[in-house]
C-alpha cells in the first residue's frame, strides 16, 4: 500500500507527523506510487471515455460495455502490482469479456446502429 502502517496515528499525533509520513511513502518511493498512479490514471480515462459512450449508445450496450471497467481493473491488477487471480475468477474475467464480446457481435451482425 502506498500509506504505511505508520500512519494510523495520524489524528493524534497532528498534521506535521501525517506530512512526513506521507512524504516518505509517496515522493521517496516513486516505484511504488507509480504503481498505484498509472491504474488511477487509466481508470481517469476510462471513465471519460464511458461519459461520451454514455452519449452515443443506447443504454443496454453502455451497461455491457461499462462491465470492461472489471476486466480492465483485474489486468492492471495482475500486471502492474503483480496480483494473483484464482482459477475461477479468470474463468469469471473471460465469461465476462465473452458476453461483451457476443452483445457486441449481434448487435452489429443485425445492423441496429442507433445515429441518435
């Protein structure tokens, strides 16, 4: 984590101890905040994109498509901060992108594009 155990005194021990803690886990350890950093700001993006999705598409394929931000999340967890995932929540993650996938698909092999 990027705050240590360090800082479960903060309230009582006041604002300058809560700096120092915070100067020492963020701004001395660049790794590690750019390991948390990077996913936020993708996340960032991410949910940009999905406003101007929001936009564009009908609200049963935006639904479909917001459930990418899951597997999304799960990759970045695994290959940036080097998480394990189980067996089973693999098989969930691909089932997941299965469905997208396959909402996606007959909805464009029926050709109901919406130009609203």
């Amino acid at each position: 984590a990027v705050v240590s155990t360090q800082s479960t005194g903060i309230c009582s021990e006041g604002i300058g101890r809560t700096l120092s803690i915070l100067k020492a886990d963020i701004i001395k350890d660049p790794f590690t905040t750019l390991k948390v950093g990077v996913p936020a700001f993708l996340y960032i993006v991410q949910n940009q994109l999905l406003f101007i999705a929001l936009a564009h598409l009908d609200p049963t394929t935006y639904q479909i498509t917001y459930q990418l931000k899951t597997l999304t999340t799960a990759l970045c967890s695994v290959g940036l901060l080097g998480r394990r995932i189980s067996g089973a929540q693999w098989f969930s993650l691909c089932l997941l992108a299965a469905g997208v996938g396959l909402v996606q698909w007959k909805e464009d092999s029926s050709g109901s594009t919406d130009s609203s």
